[in-house]
C-alpha cells in the first residue's frame, strides 16, 4: 500500500479540483492518467500473481488482457481514421498513418506478450507509442476543421465584410474561443437579443445557431425588419458533444 500511496496523492487533491470546477472538458484529467495507469497495473499484477502459475485462471485472465488490449488498439485507430476527414469525406493521410502506427504497436505489443516476452512488449509499446501519439496529436487531430469554430467564423465573415464590421452578438454558441476570435467586446444572447442588435446598428453581426434561428426570425419579423445570411459555418463543439451549425448576418440594406 505504500508503494500506491504517492500515487493517491497525486490522483486525490486533484480530482477534488476538478469536480468542484463547473466546466469539465476531457482533456483536464489527463495529468491524472500516469498516476491511474500505474495503480491499474499494480492491482492486475497482484490479482495475476494470487493465481495458480499452472491452470486455474491465471492463463485464461492474461490471454483475455491481451487480446482485449489488442482490441482497444484496434479500435483506437479506427476511431482516428472516422474522426479526421477531408472536406470530400475520404480519410486523411495523416489519419491514416496514425492509425497504422497505433495498429502496428497493437500488433507488436500483443504478439510479443502472448509469448512472454513481456520485456520486449512493454519497449516495443513505449517507443512505438511516441510514434502513435506523435502522429495523433501532432499531426491527425490539428488537421480536423469541425472542432475549430470560431476561427472559421471569423474567416467567413472577412469573406464577406472585409472593410470590417461593428459589434457582434452571438447566439446558441457561447465558446470563449469566439472571443479570442472577435474580441473582448463579443457578446453572448438569444436569438431575440441578436435581431436588436441589427437593428440598433446597421454594421452590427449576428451569429445565430440553429436552436435559436427561431426566435431570431421572429424578432425579426416582430421588428418589421430583414436580415441578409453572410454564410453558414457548421462543426463540432467538442465542449459540449454535438454538432453545431451557425449563421452570420447583418441587417439587409
């Protein structure tokens, strides 16, 4: 138990933080990941090492780790090559080979630890490992376009207003990476709130997602008043899972 206790100290504190935090993205956790690995590993050895060496389970339970690591593996890249499109819907290069990598670590992983060698498993894993992550998050996952909104937002609207435009108001997307996008002076409301913009303001943008389009029309209509689409940007909020689809507008002439 001692040897587990730096391990404790490291997951505990930590995690309490981020429960009491209110916005919980993944990737927060993952300074906790070497800490929980090593305490995963350490309690699978114990319960191998109470099994009888010949018979019993012990075999049975290690072969099982194996192949359903050897699946995860398998799996892992795949999710790689669905989640790294081009914009014609065929995977990317670079998704591809990433997910080769991930394969061939599996591979060689596996086969090495059905025959024992546990040594030259676990070397083959951790070098190929930094090869697999590399091309992953160095290389396939910067190359998605759905998850990077807000840049393209700001891109589609240069399109269409490069002379620059006046305050922008988004709504159904409340991202603080729109901020960085737009500037501090961003705001964030409903759909109803964004038709008064354009109203108060002729050089006024509003950004309107799907689930407040209603309302924005309405207020528009209520106002006696049109607006002119500048373009619509669709992608994936990664904060909150699910895809989004946002349009641009200023008031028509």
């Amino acid at each position: 138990m001692a040897a587990r206790s730096p391990c404790l100290a490291w997951i505990i504190p930590s995690w309490l933080v981020f429960e009491a935090v209110p916005t919980k993205l993944p990737h927060y956790v993952l300074p906790l990941y070497p800490a929980i690995a090593l305490l995963a590993g350490a309690a699978l050895s114990d319960r191998l090492s109470a099994l009888p060496l010949a018979g019993g389970w012990r075999p049975w339970a290690t072969r099982a780790a194996i192949g359903l690591w050897a699946l995860i593996g398998l799996a892992l890249g795949a999710v790689v090559i669905a989640a790294a499109p081009l914009g014609d819907g065929r995977p990317s290069i670079r998704g591809i080979l990433a997910a080769i990598a991930m394969w061939a670590v599996t591979a060689g992983g596996s086969w090495f630890a059905w025959r024992g060698e546990r040594r030259q498993s676990a070397t083959l894993v951790l070098v190929g490992s930094v090869v697999a992550l590399g091309l992953t998050f160095g290389a396939a996952l910067p190359a998605l376009d759905a998850p990077w909104i807000a840049p393209r937002l700001k891109e589609a609207l240069f399109q269409k207003m490069p002379a620059g435009h006046g305050p922008v108001l988004i709504a159904g997307y409340a991202e603080p990476s729109a901020l960085i996008a737009f500037g501090t002076d961003t705001k964030f409301g409903s759909g109803a709130e964004a038709a008064k913009l354009l109203g108060d303001n002729d050089k006024a943008v509003a950004i309107v997602g799907a689930d407040q389009a209603d309302a924005f029309k309405a207020a528009l209509d209520q106002a006696h008043m049109s607006a002119e689409s500048l373009g619509t940007v669709s992608g994936f909020n990664y904060a909150k899972g699910k895809r989004v689809a946002l349009t641009l507008y200023r008031r028509a002439p």
